[in-house]
C-alpha cells in the first residue's frame, strides 16, 4: 500500500476487492489496478493521502446526485482528500459524449470545474446549443472551445479515461474508487467511512 502512494499525484493505485468466504471469515482478494490521474481533472489537494476517483456521465441523473454527495465528502475531509472526475459516457445517453468533450474543452482555458457544476445543472438539457450557451456564460473563447470539443487531443483524452474504466471494471455510473478499493457505495456517508478507514490504514503504516 506505501508503495503505491508514491505515485500520487501522478498515478493512484486501484484494485478491485472480490470477497471471499472461508471458514466463516472474509478474506480480500486483490487484482490490481493503476489508473493514472495525470491529465485528468483534480479537486482538492494534489498531495492528499486519500485520493477519490469517479467514473461519470453529464446525463445520468445518479451522476448529478453524487456530484452533491463528493462536495459533502470533500467539505468533510478538505486536507485528507482529493477528487479525480473520470468521463465515462455510457452508450445510453447521446449528450452524454458531447458533454465529455465540452467539460474537457473547458478544461483546456481553465474552467472544468466550472463546465461540471453547469453541466450537472442542466442535465436535461446537453444539446450543441445549450453547451456553447454554456462556455459562452463562463467567459470562455467559444471559437477554441468549439476547435477543442472537436479536436483529436480531447477525443484522445476522452477514449483514455473510458478505457480506464473498463479496465478497472467500471460498468455503470457513477462508480467510485478510493486509493486502491473499488467502492460498493456510492453515499456521503458511506464515501466518507471509506476515507476515514484509508486514513486509519495510513496512521499505521
């Protein structure tokens, strides 16, 4: 476990825990997992013990609702956590992909952060119009936002972190990894037991 923290904040080590019983007992079983962080979004600390990834999508109305529950998480724990914003727009959802690319376009002059409150905001509502009405009302220089949503770097970047996820497992949203667990919980409260146990771990390492 120490020494997969040292690759924060570039990289966070993830594994997927599968529990299995024995004599009474339940033993965890690792399979490891990697998922770099550089290039992606970060809330937070970069050098936060606890670092808290999410695969998501714009138009999934359980994504809109955990983006609530991460700030809740992120106020409760402000030095000991950080959060990654991972794209994983599922087929489902037509907006859903556009959506990625706009959030990554901001990103690109600053404004992630901000393009993810407004695209949550209006989840109903992810069509061209409404996201160039978007980066417009964030100060943005629409002619490079429009050049970025469209360009091969964030459509690459976009693949990365879909393919990130389906290594890792992910198969539906939102799904949340803390340092090296998959989480079986997607709550305030059960996120925020999560990251006191990490921090229990880490004293006594």
């Amino acid at each position: 476990m120490a020494a997969q923290r040292r690759f924060l904040p570039f990289a966070v080590g993830i594994a997927l825990v599968a529990w299995v019983g024995a004599a009474g007992a339940e033993t965890p079983v690792r399979t490891p997992y990697r998922i770099a962080v550089s290039g992606s979004a970060v809330r937070g600390l970069k050098d936060a013990p606890v670092t808290i990834v999410e695969f998501s999508d714009f138009q999934c109305p359980y994504c809109a609702k955990a983006a609530h529950t991460i700030d809740e998480v992120l106020k409760a724990y402000p030095l000991e956590a950080n959060f990654v914003y991972k794209n994983f727009p599922l087929p489902m959802h037509p907006n859903a992909e556009p959506a990625a690319r706009a959030a990554l376009a901001a990103g690109r002059q600053g404004k992630f952060w901000e393009m993810h409150d407004q695209l949550f905001a209006h989840s109903d509502d992810l069509s061209p119009a409404k996201l160039r009405e978007i980066a417009g009302k964030l100060g943005l220089d629409t002619a490079r936002f429009d050049a970025d949503m469209n360009s091969a770097d964030v459509k690459s970047q976009l693949d990365l972190e879909v393919r990130q996820g389906k290594w890792a497992g992910v198969r539906g949203t939102p799904t949340f990894f803390i340092n090296d667990r998959m989480a079986q919980t997607s709550t305030a409260q059960g996120l925020k037991a999560l990251v006191a146990e990490e921090l229990k771990h880490s004293r006594h390492e």
